[in-house]
C-alpha cells in the first residue's frame, strides 16, 4: 500500500481548492454573461424608449415569388445551419444576403413597392468549392476601391478573397 506524505496531502487539498475556486470564477462569469445578455435583449427590445413587450413576430424576407425565404431544403434543420452576411454586394443601394455554400451564395436584395423585403438568387460567387463542411462568408474592402469583396473562413483553416466585380 502506498501511503501518501502529509506534504502530498496538502498539495492534493490545495488543487481541489484551486479547482473548486476556478469552477466558482466560471460560474461567475457565466452568470455574468447571461445579465449582460439579458441587458443587451432588454435594450434591444427598447430602441432607446420604455421597456415594452416584444411584437409578434411578421414574416418580412421573402423570394422573387413573395413566398416566405427559406434557407434551407429540408425541415428541423436536416439542412443543416446557415451562416450570413448583409452587404449591399452589388452596389445598388440595398442590402444583399450572402450565404454559406461550397463558397458564397448571393441573394440579392430586389426593390419592391410591397411590404417586407424580396430576394432573388444569384448563384454562387465562384465554381470553386472551398467548403470542407462550412464556409463563414463576411466581406472586406481590400483593395481600398469602396466596394465590398468576399472571405470566406473555411473548415481547411484558410482564408479565401474574391474581388467583387459589381455590374449596376
């Protein structure tokens, strides 16, 4: 049998104090994050005036058709998730939608005098599949020329830039 040294037993006492601190520090923060959460919905659900209920929800994105927009093919997320960026892509004054894919898909946003708010799908940005399983597409402006260009983070670990070639 072997047997501990009162030196081994302090220091095995002093880790499982140590830990149980770290594991009080987290839950602390996480209570911490989730007020700051609840500060943050309260303030969005304000827009500066009294605290009031949030509004039923009314569907607003729809396709070129007016059906409602739906991202994915298949129901309960069989689909799997879909990340987003808003940008105005082809620099015509409205935002557009760009859509995780093999790289990006566009939908751009069209002018419409009925309510809510109308896409029309314009493909991939590229042919080149640079998804492993995910693409996070955002837009930057490189080049410095005002209009916003595709990166896309990939599953690889690599960042992949596309010029944007805007046409009004």
């Amino acid at each position: 049998m072997i047997r501990r040294t009162a030196s081994a037993r302090r220091i095995s006492s002093a880790r499982r104090i140590s830990s149980a601190r770290r594991i009080s520090s987290v839950k602390r923060m996480v209570a911490g994050c989730l007020v700051a959460l609840g500060a943050h919905v309260a303030a969005m659900q304000t827009f500066g005036q009294e605290m009031q209920p949030l509004q039923q929800p009314v569907r607003c994105f729809f396709d070129a058709d007016g059906q409602p927009l739906r991202l994915n093919s298949k129901k309960a997320g069989g689909s799997g998730r879909r990340k987003l960026c808003v940008a105005d892509w082809n620099q015509d004054g409205f935002p557009d939608l760009l859509l995780n894919s093999k790289n990006a898909d566009l939908l751009l946003r069209l002018s419409s005098p009925e309510p809510g708010l109308r896409f029309q799908s314009a493909g991939s940005l590229a042919n080149q599949n640079i998804e492993g399983h995910d693409v996070s597409p955002t837009v930057v402006d490189f080049n410095g020329d005002g209009v916003p260009d595709f990166l896309g983070g990939a599953e690889d670990g690599r960042l992949y830039y596309l010029r944007n070639s805007p046409t009004k």
